[in-house]
C-alpha cells in the first residue's frame, strides 16, 4: 500500500509539471483531481489505482485535443501560404496556367485557387492521354460544375478518341516505345497547352515528399511554380477532410495517385504516407532508357 502511494505521489508531481507548461487547453493539477469525483467505499480501497486510470483518461484526453489543434495550426499556415504565393502570381505574372491531373494534390489546389476567389483568373489546363480511367474524365466533369469554371483539355495532336490515336501511333506503343508515347500524349500537348496560352507561370501540384527527384522543390521557380511544395500527402488528406474538398472516386478504390490505366497499380492503404509512396503504383513495369525504373513522365523534365 506503502509503494502504491509513492507512485501515485510520484504520478502526480509528473501530470501536474505537464500541465502546468501547456496554455490550451488550461488544466491544472487540483481541477483534475476534483474532476475525478468522490469515489464509493469499495473504489477507495483500490484508490491509487482507480485515481491513475481516470488520471489516464484526462491526458489522453489532452494528448488528443492538443494533436488537433497543432494539425489545425498546420492545416491553417499551409493553407494562407499557398493563398498568399498564388495571390502574389496571378498579381505579378500573365497568363498563369494551373495543369490538373486531378489527384489529391490538385484537388487542394483547385479548392484553395476557388476559396480564394483566383480561379477566374488562373487559366485550367487537363493533358487527356486518351489512355485515362473513365471514372478520372466524369470527375473532371464534376468539378467543373462543383467550382463553376471549365478547363481547357489538350490532347495528342490530331487525335480526338483512343481509336484515332491507336489508328495513327499503334494500340501498343505505350510498350514498344514510352519515350515517344510519353512524348506525343503528354510532353507535345502540354507545351501547345503553355505556348497557346501565353503563359508566363505554369502553376502544378508537385511536392517535396513525392520521391527524391523531388526532394528539393521550391515553391518558386523561373516559369513555374509549386504552391504545395512543402505540404506532405498526409497533409492533403487531412486538408480534403477538414474542408470536404471534392476528390477522385478511385482513391477509395485503393489507388493514392491516378495516371494512364496501363500504368497504374493500387497500393496498401497503410503504405500511402510513407515517403514517395503516393506515387508507387504509377509507371508500373516501365524503365527509362538507361534501364533505370521510370518514374516520370518527362512533362516536367521539359521547361
């Protein structure tokens, strides 16, 4: 019994210096323990005990709210920085472009562009590879009526379906030759889609925590910018949660990055905010040239 209230002792200098350096919310030492109520005759007998595990309660209670509220913290700064840098490149360049693949990311940045009143003023371009999932064009066509504004789609040249492209390129050219797949569906389309727009900023969703070619991304660079380039997928998540952003029907279907259907694979659900792993279900069984593993697509290898 002895050794019991030592450590009850002990418990209680422990909880009360804790709270004493926590400012929100204010709880004392003395308020918890009146919190903790009279217990009954047979509780007393086992009251260090009893006294601990509600004591127990009243710090994870507090772990809990005190985590919430550093994450709203977060959600809140990174969210008026991106409002800032975007006010500040619609104010100071012309033109700005914002290509959407419609993943995660860009789901935050098209809400944030719409919240803070730029989306008129930003130029909305969509690369459709003729090889997409269908699910990724009806939400495309979703969220141009949830934000009101419609993006201007560029595809490979001359080509309007996927039976004009295969007709012209070859059903498997995706396989036979990515380079010039990746070079007429994505690379050629989006330069036309710059060039014609007369931009002087391309805005895009890449991020820091996307994969080592990443790793060191800015937030601005000569003729692009990155306004969620320090945000981590986990992040976006948390964010798209907390506002109810719109996002892609097949992210629930297991798939943390959407690309061409040949190439992309779902990956665990737990592994998704693991460093670089938001995009380790994309160029599935695909090597660069130099026989390294593909990882790009080389639209951003290109300006």
């Amino acid at each position: 019994m002895r050794k019991s209230c030592i450590i009850l002792v002990l418990l209680s200098l422990s909880v009360a210096n804790t709270f004493a350096y926590c400012p929100t919310p204010t709880i004392h030492f003395k308020s918890l323990r009146s919190s903790l109520g009279k217990l009954t005759k047979q509780e007393s007998m086992s009251r260090p005990s009893k006294l601990v595990l509600r004591m127990q309660d009243k710090l994870d209670m507090f772990v809990k709210e005190h985590n919430k509220l550093h994450l709203e913290s977060r959600l809140k700064y990174l969210e008026q920085q991106a409002i800032d840098d975007l006010i500040l490149a619609v104010a100071k360049y012309e033109n700005p472009v914002f290509t959407t693949a419609l993943i995660a990311g860009d789901d935050v940045i098209l809400h944030i562009l719409h919240k803070s009143g730029l989306l008129p003023k930003v130029k909305i371009v969509f690369i459709d590879t003729l090889h997409l999932f269908p699910e990724t064009l009806e939400f495309l066509e979703k969220v141009e009526k949830f934000y009101g504004f419609k993006a201007v789609i560029y595809k490979a040249e001359g080509c309007e379906t996927r039976e004009e492209f295969d007709e012209k390129y070859g059903d498997d050219i995706f396989i036979e030759d990515i380079e010039t797949y990746d070079k007429v569906a994505k690379v050629e389309p989006l330069l036309r889609a710059l060039r014609e727009s007369k931009t002087k900023l391309w805005i895009n969703g890449r991020r820091r925590d996307q994969g080592f070619e990443r790793a060191a991304l800015e937030v601005w660079e000569k003729e692009k910018m990155n306004p969620i380039a320090f945000w981590t997928f986990e992040d976006c998540w948390k964010y798209i949660e907390q506002h109810k952003v719109p996002y892609h029907p097949l992210h629930d279907d297991g798939y943390p990055s959407l690309g061409d259907m040949h190439s992309t694979l779902r990956v665990e659900k737990e592994k998704w905010f693991l460093y670089g792993m938001e995009r380790a279900g994309r160029f599935q069984n695909m090597q660069n040239p130099d026989g390294s593993d593909k990882t790009e697509c080389g639209i951003h290898t290109v300006r």
